[in-house]
C-alpha cells in the first residue's frame, strides 16, 4: 500500500477535487484543516484539524499518519496568532513567521513551504498531482475571443503583472480599455460580484464589449503552491458580471472540472481563452 499523501487544505473547491482524484487512484489522503477554515471533504477522508500556533502538533500528526510528502491547496486567510498558545515548535519559528506576515503573500508562503521542507516534508504541487489541472492553449468554448477582447485581455495581463512586483492579487477585469477591477485580499468571487455592481457601471459604452476576466501567476511566485484557480463557480460569476468571457494563462492557472467549465461557459455563452503568456 502506498504512503498517504497530505494535503493541508484550505477554502474552496481545489482540496476536494485533488483529494477525489488522489483517492481514486488508490493511493490513501490525509487532509489537515486549520482551525477557523473548514475544508470540504465530501469524500470522508482522515482529517486533522490544527491551529496555526500549535504547527509543531500538525508536523506529528502527518507524521504519525505516514505522510512524507504534502500539497498546499486552496486559499487560507492570515490567521490571527495568539502567542499564549505557541508551542515549542511555533516558539522557535515565530521571529521569521511575523516577519514573513508582515509581508505580502508570497514571502509568507515561501516560508510556510520552508518551514515544511525544514521538517523533512516533499512539497508537491497540485498540478503535479492532476496534470489536467492545466489545459493546454486555446478556446475550447463556442464563443471566441473578438479583437476588442483580446485587447482588453492583453491590458489586464499587463496590470496583473504590475500588480505582482508589489505582490498582490493574480486577477483583474477590463472592459473597453477600462480597469473596472483587480484582485486583492477578498479573491475574485468578491472582485466579480465588484463589476456585476458598482464597477461594472464604469464601462464607458454600456452596449460595448462587456469586458475580461484574466488570471495568471504573480511573476517569480513558487510555482508549487497558490497558482490561481477558476472553477465552473467563476463562470457563473463572470456571466453575472456580465464579462464576455475569461482569459488564463497558459501553464500557470488551474481549471477545476474543466468539462464543467467549459459546459458554464457555452450555457452563457462567454468564452474561455487559455491564452499564451506574451512577452512584452
């Protein structure tokens, strides 16, 4: 029987997909949850609940269930830390863990991978585990991408990329040259139910294009952990945001049930463009 594979969960549907995958492939699952951010496991697999202060307790736990090798997966909000509660482990690691805080999220995540690899734990990416996480380039929708959207994908890549010299967010939304939103804290759902309201009022023609959803990877982000994710849930979003469709980048944005996806997509008629990093 092969070792179990642990996947620290966090919010949305990413951890339940690779766990339902991983499972039928015959090979054990072991999910851990923090405290405060309840994991879907529709499947029942062995769960670990932990707090953040106490990660020490979650290292013993997966080792004692026969983990060597872990993914990180689905978006965690910072937790509030009390130090009362640190153990021995969290006391040791605190220094670095405030300081990696204070930051954005991409240097916290760098010293969470670390702080795991520290501890003798492989880090897998999820893309490793279920390679159809990635589809490879073009439109598989009926709708296509018109040149008014690939000019205003093209703007939102440029923003996004932008956006990740400081760190923050891997999505925008551009309509009509227009940037009606970025991506931050809140995730995209919070950021498309912004352009179904209030933004989405700021497009200068409102019988014009409808605009452009585009999510690709901050540049120089570890590729192993918090790659964005779009599930047929983000359609139905971008369709009530009215956008005509949505942009990922080739390589470097996973697609939840991409079947599901695409079915989303051509009910609403939007597109789905899986479209080729350009170097500009």
């Amino acid at each position: 029987m092969s070792e179990p594979l642990g996947i620290v969960a966090g919010q949305g549907a990413l951890p339940a997909y690779l766990a339902g995958r991983v499972a039928a492939s015959g090979r054990p699952v072991v999910l851990a949850e923090m405290e405060g951010h309840p994991a879907e496991n529709p499947h029942g697999l062995p769960l670990i609940r932990y707090r953040a202060e106490r990660i020490g307790a979650l290292f013993a736990a997966l080792r004692e269930a026969g983990v060597t090798e872990v993914v990180l997966a689905g978006m965690v909000r910072r937790p509030r830390l009390d130090p009362a509660l640190f153990d021995a482990a969290m006391m040791a690691l605190a220094p670095r863990m405030m300081a990696a805080m204070a930051g954005g999220d991409d240097g916290l995540l760098r010293a969470v991978l670390d702080l795991f690899e520290t501890e003798g734990f492989a880090i897998r990416a999820a893309h490793e585990i279920a390679p159809d996480l990635l589809p490879a380039p073009g439109v598989p929708t009926r709708a296509q991408p018109g040149e008014r959207d690939r000019r205003d994908a093209a703007r939102a890549a440029r923003i996004v990329a932008t956006l990740s010299e400081a760190d923050v967010g891997q999505g925008a939304v551009v309509a009509q040259g227009i940037a009606l939103a970025v991506e931050a804290a809140p995730g995209t759902d919070a950021m498309l139910d912004w352009v179904a309201g209030p933004a989405g009022r700021a497009r200068p023609d409102p019988a014009g294009a409808g605009g452009v959803l585009l999510k690709a990877p901050k540049r120089g982000q570890d590729r192993r952990v918090d790659l964005p994710v779009i599930g047929p849930g983000t359609v139905e979003g971008a369709a009530r945001a009215g956008l005509a469709g949505i942009a990922v980048e080739a390589g470097g944005v996973m697609v939840i049930d991409r079947d599901a996806v695409v079915a989303t997509a051509d009910a609403a008629g939007l597109f789905l463009w899986v479209r080729q990093p350009v170097t500009e």
